[in-house]
C-alpha cells in the first residue's frame, strides 16, 4: 500500500486501505502507512522528483484515507471532556494534521473550537479570551511559520498567567528543540501524544 500512496495511486490505495481495514490489520498501522507515504512525496518534492500538484493529490489521497479511516478512531470509553481551542499557525494552511487530531479529541469527549488555517495570533487571543479553553493547540507544519508560533505564544502567555501550560503546539516541522525555541514545554509527535497531554491538562489543571 506504501508504494501505491508514494505513486499517488488514490483509488488504488484507498481500495487497499478498505480491503486491509475489513481483513481486520490494526486502523493504527494503516493510518502510520499512509503518514509515511505523506512523509515520502514530501521528500521527492524536496528533491525535485515531485512538484506542487504532488502535495496536492498527497494532500486528497489523505483527506480520503481519514474519512475512511474516522469511525475505528472512536475509544471504547470516552473520558476526560474538556473545551480545546486548535489552529493551524498564520502563514501555513496545511490542515490535514490538525484535523485528524481534532478528531481524536473529538472522539475522545473533548469539545473542539477549530479557528481553521492561517490564523493570526490576534484570533487565538480573541477566542482564548472569549471561550477559556482548558488547551491552546497551535499546528504548525513548515518552518517558515516558526516565528509567528513563537510570538502566537509570547502573546498568548502575557495575556494570561496559566497559558503557557495550556499550550500544545504540534506539526511535521517541530521537534523539542524548536519547541524550547518558542518557548513551549508541551508538544507533541503525533495526534495521540497530543491526545495524552491534553487528557492530563484537564485532569491536573482545569479551566476555571
Ligand atoms: C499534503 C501536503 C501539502 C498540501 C496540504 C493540504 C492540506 N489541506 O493540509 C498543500 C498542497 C496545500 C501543501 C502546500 C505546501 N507545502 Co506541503 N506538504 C504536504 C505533505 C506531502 C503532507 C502533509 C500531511 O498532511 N501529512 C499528514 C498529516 C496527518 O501529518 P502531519 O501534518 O505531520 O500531522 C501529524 C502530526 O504532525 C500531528 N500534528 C499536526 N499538527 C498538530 C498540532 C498539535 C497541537 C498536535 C498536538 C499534533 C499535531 O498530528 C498529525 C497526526 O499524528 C508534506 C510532507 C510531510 N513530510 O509532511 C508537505 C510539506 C509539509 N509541505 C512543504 C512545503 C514546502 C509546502 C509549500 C511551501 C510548497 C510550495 N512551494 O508552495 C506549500 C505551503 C503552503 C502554505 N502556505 O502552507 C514542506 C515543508 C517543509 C518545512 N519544514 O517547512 C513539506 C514537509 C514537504 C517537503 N518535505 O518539502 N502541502
């Protein structure tokens, strides 16, 4: 199936990922299957074999696998509600990621406030102001957007006192590293780490 996403083969690879889902192989893996073809036509972009009309089509081909894949993402036991604000980063429109953790918190009990891509931190302020969300996630996917998330977080953390322990930024491009850069303590790999943080904001730390 792998080859067949990194081919952009979509209906070919969409009918493996049913055909694979109804053999009974773990949701998780294929979802990881399809992460990794992401992360191949990436790096044939970035080496030249692949041009922009290749993220787009990686981008459907994905799209479609989360649709398909969203009603095995459902818990057996939901827990934990809280309300959580989620955005991707102004100048980055990538979403796919966003929102498939969106659906995870979802499916998980957690109400979700989605500001949508490109957001400036003035929005995240706005809302954050307005709704006291117990969690501020904040996507960003492509470097070029590290400093607006470093200043959406300053901005956020001076107007109130608890947010920077209720911020979690999450994203290909971040890694702990860049999250010290931004001056971040909670981020996440993956959707389901980001899951796990937020579980445990709202345990430890409710919004008042
Ligand atoms: C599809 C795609 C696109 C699509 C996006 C469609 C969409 N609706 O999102 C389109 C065609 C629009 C696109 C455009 C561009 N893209 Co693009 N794109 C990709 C691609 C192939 C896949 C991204 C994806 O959806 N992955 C699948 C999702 C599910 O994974 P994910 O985003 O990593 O999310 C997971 C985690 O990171 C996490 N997560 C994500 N956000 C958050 C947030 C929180 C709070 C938490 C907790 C977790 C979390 O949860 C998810 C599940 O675990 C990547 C390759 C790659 N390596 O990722 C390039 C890639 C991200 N793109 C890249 C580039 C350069 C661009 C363009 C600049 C290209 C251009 N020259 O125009 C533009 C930028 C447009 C813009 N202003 O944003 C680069 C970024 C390099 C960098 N480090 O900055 C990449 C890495 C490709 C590459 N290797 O060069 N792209």
């Amino acid at each position: 199936m792998l080859d067949l996403i990194v081919q952009l083969k979509e209906e070919e690879s969409l009918a493996e990922l049913k055909s694979m889902l109804a053999e009974g192989v773990d949701h998780r893996d294929l979802l990881a299957c399809f992460m990794e073809g992401m992360r191949r036509v990436g790096t044939k972009f970035e080496t030249g074999v692949y041009f922009i009309a290749a993220l787009i089509m990686a981008g459907e081909i994905m799209r479609s696998a989360t649709e398909i894949l969203r009603p095995y993402l459902k818990p057996g036991h939901p827990n934990n509600k809280g309300r959580v604000l989620i955005g991707t980063i102004e100048g980055d429109i990538h979403d796919l990621g966003k929102n498939l953790f969106a659906l995870l918190l979802n499916c998980n009990g957690f109400e979700v406030i989605d500001l949508g891509v490109d957001v400036p931190v003035v929005n995240f302020l706005q809302k954050a102001r307005e709704l006291k969300p117990d969690a501020i996630c904040i996507s960003c996917v492509l470097t070029t957007s590290v400093e607006y998330l470093k200043d959406a977080v300053k901005v956020l953390a001076d107007e109130f006192p608890f947010a920077k322990n209720r911020i979690v930024v999450g994203g290909t491009c971040l890694d702990a590293r860049l999250a010290e850069y931004v001056g971040v303590s909670l981020w996440a790999r993956d959707a389901a780490e980001g899951l796990k943080i937020c579980q445990k904001i709202v345990h430890t730390n409710p919004a008042v």
